[in-house]
C-alpha cells in the first residue's frame, strides 16, 4: 500500500486536497464535512434543493425540506466551509417525482432514493464536483468502499441497521472510483458522538424517515396531485378469478398489503397480484404470496461475472435480510434470480441486490429491478 495515500486513499496530502461533501442538512453529512475538515481537507458543501414543498410537507422526518437546506447552512458557517445551494427542482421532479407517479400506475411500488441516487445526486453532483476540479465526491451514506489497485468496490456498511448498500446498488463502477463514504467503517452512535465533539447544532438531530417530497408517508397524496385521473375504481378479485370487491384505484395497493383491502373471509388475504392493464387487485392466502423466481431488467453489474458461478445472497427490499440464490445473467441487461427458499411479497418496481461474502464483508455485485 502506498504510504502517501491520504484517508481517502489519494495520493495527495489532505491540504492539497479538494473534495466535495454533498451536504443534506442531517447528521451524517454534516459529520463528514467536519470530518473532512478537521483533516484538512479543501471542503465545498454543496446542498441540493429538490423540491418545493408546501406548509403541509415540511416535516422534521423528511430530507432535503427547507429547514435541511438552513441547517446545512448552518454547519458549513461553523465549520468555515464554502457552501453551496444548486436548484434542482426540475431535475429532481423528471428524474424522480415523474417515475415514482407512472411506476405506481402500473401497479409497482418504486424505490424514489434509488432513483435520485442514479439521477440526480451521483450523476449530476458528480458531474458538477468534476467542474469545480474536486478530487473526490464525499457523502455520508452508510457503505462501505475498498481501493485495491486502483478499483474501488462497495462493500455493506460496518451498522447493519444503518447500511445503505441496497439504495446505490446502480453506482457504476466509473462513480465508485470518484466516490468517498468515510461512515461506512463506523457505527451510528459514533458518528452523534464526533458530530457533538464537533459542536454541530445537528449532533441530536432525528433521522430523516419519510420519502422527501411525500407529506407524512401518504404517497396516494402525491399521485393525486400530479395525476388525479388515476383513482379510477375497479374489482377486487380472489385467484378464481371471482370478484369479492371493489377498489377506489390500484395506486392504494401494494404487493403483500393485508389492511385496507375490505375483504372479510374466513382467513387472512393480501394483495397477491396488481393488474394494471384490467384495473384489478388480485388477493388470496399468505401461502401465495411466496415466490423463488424473479426476473430483473436493467441491471448494473459491480461484480465480474465469474463471481455469479456459485450461490450468493440477494436482498428483494431494503428491510430485508440476504437471501441465498442463483443468479442466472441472460445478458447484460437482464437476470433471473432463483431463491433456494421461497419469499414472500416481492413487488415489481423494488430492486434485487446481489451480494457476495469475502475477506473485506458483503461485496456489492450490483442489482436490478424486479418485472
């Protein structure tokens, strides 16, 4: 290993150093760039604002909101940084508000954060941190990064309950080697305490736990705004095909749901199927929720393709646990996954993320999205 490499494994010292902290206003980023800062690095906060929300949207539980934007203000006059806002509303809502209203009518349940990722946040961040002549991104997700001859690959974060592996699954491989995640290698808890040896006014500061621009978890609000023709009612259907109710529109449904189906019978349903083309919830037993066979399209391969030779693990949600499976590339843009044991509620629109153990942890091979 080169002995000259900084903490960021760049050969440079840290004062001749730029690096670009992408600044949301929470704790974690905010920690970084004082982290950063405290190194030595040459730091610019950059703050994104991406959506212009109402009276009734601004909630302490949400990223990116106005008071995010003030706090990362706030942080970076502290810390003594440049900062700097960069408006990108229209990107943000074409990029993701757009995909995350048609996904839903068509009976998927999207994944907003992967898509802002892959958008907005690692392409044109990154784009913009190239022009300002950084020599890395910096951020505060929770993954973890390993340099090894001048390849960086993604690794699950050290705090499982805080990894953010599944959400940046579409990093390419050109980004991974722009991209610095100094939180990766700590656990939360660690990072309060350094954010509060740092002063930061956002040490005790609660996590963002809502989607950005869904008021209070309620996304059928959202597609009502932007798309109100799309409540249109339709039958409730068992797997003979027989009609058992009516709905008020697919978008109030999701792939596993049991409440708010309105269905009485002798034993628990869920949502088995959403079919969009007919406009119609399909529900059944538990028992039929369970799949081992899932197809994917574009995927985003991190790892090489001899590593998909045997088993490995693969997450279908981001709360859920590693499950062994054969992945079975057809081509570069396609897979199907066949799980050794079945699972339940597997929803298109959500991701499947390839994992693989080795000598560093949970290597990241890449994903795609489930058909």
């Amino acid at each position: 290993m080169n002995s000259n490499l900084n903490s960021l494994g760049i050969d440079k010292k840290p004062s001749d150093t730029s690096v670009v902290v992408a600044m949301s206003g929470g704790v974690d980023s905010s920690t970084v760039a004082g982290l950063m800062k405290k190194e030595g690095y040459k730091v610019i906060g950059i703050t994104l604002k991406l959506y212009d929300e109402g009276k009734e949207v601004a909630t302490s539980k949400q990223c990116c909101s106005g008071q995010d934007i003030m706090d990362a203000k706030r942080v970076a006059h502290k810390l003594d940084i440049k900062h700097k806002i960069l408006y990108y509303q229209d990107k943000f809502k074409q990029g993701v508000i757009n995909n995350f209203v048609e996904s839903y009518l068509k009976g998927e349940t999207p994944i907003p954060c992967v898509q802002c990722n892959q958008t907005v946040k690692f392409n044109d961040l990154l784009e913009l941190s190239k022009d300002l002549n950084a020599d890395a991104l910096v951020t505060g997700h929770y993954v973890k990064s390993v340099t090894n001859n001048s390849s960086t690959n993604m690794y699950r974060a050290i705090d499982e309950n805080r990894d953010q592996s599944y959400f940046l699954f579409s990093t390419t491989r050109e980004q991974l080697n722009y991209l610095r995640f100094p939180l990766g290698g700590i656990l939360k808890d660690k990072t309060r305490e350094i954010a509060k040896n740092l002063n930061l006014n956002v040490a005790d500061k609660p996590d963002s736990q809502d989607i950005c621009f869904v008021p209070n978890g309620n996304y059928a609000s959202v597609i009502k705004k932007f798309r109100p023709d799309s409540f249109k009612k339709g039958n409730i259907k068992n797997l003979e095909g027989k009609v058992v109710g009516v709905h008020e529109g697919i978008v109030n449904f999701t792939i596993g749901q049991r409440r708010g189906i309105k269905v009485s019978d002798k034993e628990a349903l869920y949502v088995i199927k959403i079919d969009s083309k007919n406009n119609e919830i399909i529900i059944g037993p538990k028992e039929k929720l369970g799949k081992d066979k899932i197809n994917l399209k574009n995927i985003n391969l991190l790892g090489d393709q001899c590593e998909f030779d045997d088993p490995i693990q693969v997450k279908v949600r981001s709360t859920g646990k590693l499950l062994d499976a054969k992945v079975n590339l057809k081509d570069k843009k396609k897979a199907e996954v066949n799980l050794i044991k079945p699972e339940n509620g597997i929803s298109p629109g959500q991701a499947c993320v390839f994992y693989k153990k080795d000598s560093y942890g949970y290597k990241i091979l890449g994903g795609g999205w489930i058909i």
